[in-house]
C-alpha cells in the first residue's frame, strides 16, 4: 500500500495525530511544510517459532528545515544488556518503497531470516543508527556505538544528525534493529554459527529483530 505524505496546517493536526495512532503505519504532518514526518510501527522480522525473537516497537523519521534529520526508535522485548546494530534501509538515490521481508525471505529455508535474505525487500544500509560518531554504511556493525538495550529489553534511542542519503529517502526507508539472543544465554555467541557477514561476527549479533517502513 502506498500512502501519499499529507501537506495540511495546524487546524487539522488533531485529525491527523488520530490518523497516526489507529495506523500501523502513516504519515503525520507538521504545521511547517518543510518538515516531513513519518511515523511505523516495528513488527518482528522472525517467524514467531524463533525463540527470544518476537521485539515489537516504534520509529519516527523526521526530516527537518535544517536538512538535519531526526530519527527515534523505541523497542520491547529485545536482549537485554546487549547492543543492538540498527539502520535505515533503502535506495539511495532512487526512491522507492520496498518493505520488511515476509514469509518469503527466507530462501534458504532453515528458518531464519539473514541479514542478506532480507535486503532484496529492505535495500541496503544507507544510515548506521550509531549513538554517536560515525554514521555511515562502515559503521554497520560497530556494536560498541550502537544502543544497548536495558534490563527489561527497552530500546530507546534518538538522534539528529546530517546525512543527505537519509534526508533524500526520509519517506522510504526501512528501520531495522538487528541482534536476537536466540539461546538467550545473555551474550551473542556462536552456538548458532557465523554471520553471514563476516566469521566474526556471530549470527545473533546481525540477525534482524524487527523492521518497520512504509510498506507494512
Ligand atoms: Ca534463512
Ligand atoms: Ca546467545
Ligand atoms: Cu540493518
């Protein structure tokens, strides 16, 4: 479903705000035309079988006057005590609405979905939502400047930053939170092998927890 941005004033804000709330997903305006908000829900990537995987939470994208944008997540039921790599996904430079990977990711049919089975529906990394320094695409997995998330499992994380990639497809990206502790022993680890993405990394620490975008 594709949802057209509303351009409205202030007196209809209210009507909007309610808008916001009984969508899953949907644009939400502000009195200032110049800024362009969005607002999705994060549902989990995992089929509800994968132990440990069902986070469920928040995004709100924001593109401001100052050609900042702003981004807020906020998550339940992730690992707690552990980072968590996060990012806007998309494709740079050629807009397009994709979305969170469905039941179909999983090509490999072992009952996860990887990193790379889900990019052909989220694109790749425009934007590492680091907590601070570096935010661009080699920052992806630099898990000692993302989020952790607290003893229950919260997430929240928010930052304003420059990044003409992120402020050009701000109404399309996808947000992905990664990192699930699949044998919840409390640290990401190799019982469930490798990353895809480098032998480095265990699987756990790069799998997508949840996802959120304007497609879902
Ligand atoms: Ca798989
Ligand atoms: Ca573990
Ligand atoms: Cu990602």
């Amino acid at each position: 479903m594709k949802l057209t941005p509303f351009l409205v004033g202030g007196a209809a804000l209210a009507l909007t705000a309610a808008t916001v709330t009984t969508a899953s997903a949907a644009h939400d305006t502000n009195p200032s035309a110049k800024v362009a908000s969005y607002s999705y829900s994060l549902d989990p990537v995992q089929m509800a079988s994968v132990p440990n995987s069902q986070a469920t939470g928040k995004t709100r994208i924001k593109s401001l006057p100052n050609g900042k944008v702003q981004v807020t997540v906020e998550v339940d039921g992730l690992a707690p005590f552990l980072p968590h790599a996060m990012h806007l996904h998309g494709v740079d430079g050629s807009p397009m609405d994709q979305g969170c990977p469905d039941g179909h990711a999983d090509t490999d049919h072992d009952g996860l979905t990887n990193v790379l089975e889900g990019l052909p529906f989220y694109g790749g990394i425009l934007t590492s939502l680091t907590t601070k320094g570096d935010m661009t695409p080699s920052s992806a997995l630099a898990l000692d400047r993302f989020p952790v998330a607290d003893a229950s499992g919260h997430l929240s994380y928010s930052r304003t930053f420059e990044n003409a990639a992120a402020l050009a497809n701000a109404g399309t990206v996808q947000v992905v939170v990664h990192g699930l502790d699949l044998n919840g022993n409390g640290v990401y680890d190799f019982e469930s092998g490798p990353s895809e993405l480098g032998a480095q990394f265990p699987l756990e620490a790069t799998l997508p927890a949840v996802c959120g975008g304007i497609a879902n």
